[in-house]
C-alpha cells in the first residue's frame, strides 16, 4: 500500500534541486525524520511546518493544505518544463 505523502512538498523540493539531505541540514534534523516527515510517517509539528514554509517562502497553509486543483496546476506545469 502506498502511503500518501506531502506530495507539494517533495515536487518544491525537486523543483529547488534539494534533497532529502539537504532539506535536512537546513532544518537541523536527520535526513530519516525529515524523509519520514514528507511520507507523512511522523506527524509535521507547527514549528517545523513554518520552518519548511520559510525555505520555500510559503506559509505553511499554502504549503501543506492547498486545494489539490491548484497543486495539480502547479505539478503539470513543473513536469511540462
């Protein structure tokens, strides 16, 4: 079964050439709980969503709980580049 992930989250990722490691190091956590976080396996707190936000210049409602017609927009544009 696949497990949902923070699909925008790991497409913005891409899109800035990050990696899991990188997106790491800048929030001063190990790359396994910031990998288990954008698999949705350990729950995002609120400082850490703002800190993720903060990277992206995002808050983090626009980040993690925008409608999904918007991030399908978003994504097809980024695949379509």
């Amino acid at each position: 079964m696949h497990r949902r992930r923070y699909r925008k989250l790991t497409v913005l990722r891409k899109k800035n050439n990050l990696t899991i490691p990188d997106m790491a190091e800048k929030l001063n956590i190990s790359t396994a709980y910031y990998s288990q976080i954008e698999t949705k396996k350990k729950r995002l707190s609120y400082d850490m969503a703002l800190k993720i936000g903060k990277i992206f210049n995002l808050k983090p409602d626009e980040l993690f709980f925008e409608d999904e017609v918007n991030f399908k927009k978003e994504k097809e544009q980024y695949i379509n580049q």
